[in-house]
C-alpha cells in the first residue's frame, strides 16, 4: 500500500462552478479537482466526480495508554487504551499541542502503515479494552475510523472517540453510532476564542454535546484546556459551567486542564494551579457533580467523588488508580449511589504507563 492510498467517501455536494464542497464539517470546504480541504487529508478527487479520504489506513503511530489519559475518568477507569490518529485537522488552533501531528503536511510522516482489522487484532492481544481514534481528531478520518470501529466491535474491544465535535448532523449520526465513549474539547465558550484561536465556530460543538447527551448512549466527558488570559475569566467559566448543568446533565464529567505554551502560542504563560482549582470551584458551585483538573498533579481533585455521601468511590494520582470504592455494578460501597459511567466489576490495574507499539507486528 502506497503512502496515499484513498478512498471515495461521502458528504459532499458539487457546486454551480464545478467544485466540490465538503459536508462533513462546518467549514464547508470548497475544492477544485485536486484540490484538499483544510484538514488535509481529504480532497476532491483529480476527476471531479466527488471526493477521497487520502492516506486511509496509514497512521502517525499507536500507543497504549491508560484511559484517564484521553481524558475519561467514568469509562473503565484503570484499562489499556490502544491510541492513534493520523495527519491534519478540520480546525487550527493556535494552541494546539499535538501541532507536529494535526499539521502535518507531509504524508511522509505517517509512520505507520494499519489496516481495520490489523488494529482490532493488535487492540484484543494487547489486552486493550478500547480503542482510542486521538491526537488529531476522528471527524477527519472517519471512513478509516468506522472500518476500524467495526473490527474493533467483532472482537468486543470497545471504541472511544477523542474529538473537537466539529462536524455536520448527518455524519455526526454515522461517526458515534460505532462509538462507546467520547471526550469533547470543548475549547471556550465564546465565539470569539473559537473564531481567534481555532478558526471555528462554538455552536456547531455545543450542539454534538447536547446530541451525544440526549440523543445517544454515548458515555460522554468534556475538556477544557484553561489559558491564561484567553478562556479563563470567572465569567467564561460561570456561563460555560451553567451551560453544562442546564443543557446537558450535571453528572457529565468536565476536565479542566493546564495549558503549557506551545505551537503559536510560546509567548503565553502556562496556568497555574490556582486558575484550575478556582475554575473546579466555581463548577460544582453551579451544580456540576464531577469536576476534575489535569496536566498538573492534584490527587485531591483528580479522585471522583459519590455526588451523595461524598465518599471517595476512585483515587487517583495523575494517572494512576490509587483506590476503588465501587461495588461490581457501579454503585458506591458507601451508600450505594449509582455512579454515572461505565464500570466494569473491578478497576483495571494498567496503570500510568505509556507503550509504543509497533503496529505491523500484527499484521495477518
């Protein structure tokens, strides 16, 4: 297989003039023949007659990681999580801190070559409970990520989704139908910050929340990425806060996260620890019952908590599982409050560890 091996794929109409516009994301891509959208990897195709997916089957590399990485705190806390994704993006944040992936403009970098099932296969033997589609964003790559879904499903691993929840209605319904867990960055709550530092829109995301919520079985958390003097004034996090409590439900796990600086963003200094905790205080002030903070070490508000006794149901040190008190259906040992997520009957033990995998060892 060639490094730009393709695929015809859908959601797309074709214009008055001759080009073809993109209707999987709210950008709308509008290219000539040739041409590729701003994500990179998908481009009209060199006879007009619709568009491809370039580079299918080809990835930037897998890891295994712990599941509490992509971050999902409620979603087989403790397993192994196979992660990977491939070149470019749908948004360009400016902050992004996978830039050397969701940039890439060299097909070249695909350092690894995997089909659907060669996935599924190194996943179940690697003793992964789920299959992460990360590092840039799943919505690109969609047609790559449903074949792999579908294997990953026939061997019962299951299927986590690491998105900006930047993409139209239509493929939304055929991207989480083959999803068990997503986390959504949820990158402000303003149409300026989107439109600044992400050239994107916000609605389009709030409205994949409220869809994943309400109209899936989608076990759903939410990042937020706090920088300074961007996204993290008291009235951004009150508004963003309330909105989760009163559109979505106040047991939707919200991660807030430190920024460091990064890609065009080198200049801005990185959050402190105090930002993260206040933003945390001001969200279960607002009701909001799982409130955690990340890329810092805090074990205090990293652990989850009953939302009704208040017991410690799972520790956690960055990480790392740290303590368990949850019964084998979900409930807390305490009082026995049902806590929202998937649990299995006990936690996984993988730990923090981080393991590179060389994928073409399970090839058939």
């Amino acid at each position: 297989m060639d490094a730009e091996s393709c695929v015809d794929v859908g959601y797309w109409t074709r214009l008055e003039d001759g080009r073809i516009e993109c209707r999987l994301c709210p950008r709308f891509c509008k290219m000539r023949p040739g041409q590729r959208g701003l994500c990179f990897v998908r481009r009209a195709r060199e006879d007009g007659e619709g568009m491809e997916l370039t580079g299918y089957g080809r990835s930037t590399g897998f890891c295994v990681d712990p599941i509490e990485k992509k971050p999902l705190n409620h979603f087989l806390p403790g397993s192994a999580v196979l992660s990977f994704g491939t070149a470019g993006c749908n948004l360009a944040c400016a902050f992004c801190q996978n830039h050397d992936i969701s940039k890439s403009r060299e097909v070249a970098q695909l350092s690894a070559r995997a089909m659907p099932e060669t996935i599924a296969r190194a996943a179940e033997r690697l003793g992964c409970a789920s299959v992460a589609y990360t590092y840039n964003d799943p919505v690109i790559f969609m047609e790559y990520a449903l074949d792999t879904a579908a294997a990953c499903r026939a061997r019962g691993v299951k299927n986590v989704a690491v998105t900006a929840g930047f993409i139209c209605k239509e493929p939304r319904k055929r991207l989480f139908a083959a999803m068990d867990a997503a986390n959504v960055d949820l990158k402000g709550f303003t149409e300026r910050f989107y439109a600044k530092r992400c050239v994107g829109a916000l609605e389009p995301v709030l409205d994949t929340l409220k869809y994943l919520v309400h109209e899936t079985d989608v076990w759903t958390e939410i990042t937020t990425l706090i920088i300074p003097g961007e996204n993290d004034s008291d009235d951004e996090i009150e508004a963003l806060t309330q909105w989760v409590g009163r559109e979505l439900r106040a047991d939707v796990p919200l991660h807030f996260t430190a920024f460091h600086p990064d890609y065009h963003m080198l200049e801005t200094a990185p959050t402190a620890l105090a930002t993260l905790q206040k933003a945390r205080s001001i969200a279960i002030k607002n009701g909001l019952h799982h409130v955690y903070v990340g890329n810092v070490h805090d074990p205090a508000r990293q652990a989850t908590l009953c939302p009704t006794c208040g017991a410690r149901a799972i520790g956690r040190d960055g990480y790392t599982i740290t303590g368990y008190a949850l019964d084998a259906t979900g409930a807390c040992r305490s009082c026995g409050t049902k806590m929202a997520g998937v649990f299995a009957g006990k936690p996984g033990a993988w730990g923090s560890r981080r393991l590179p995998v060389d994928i073409e060892r399970y090839a058939a």
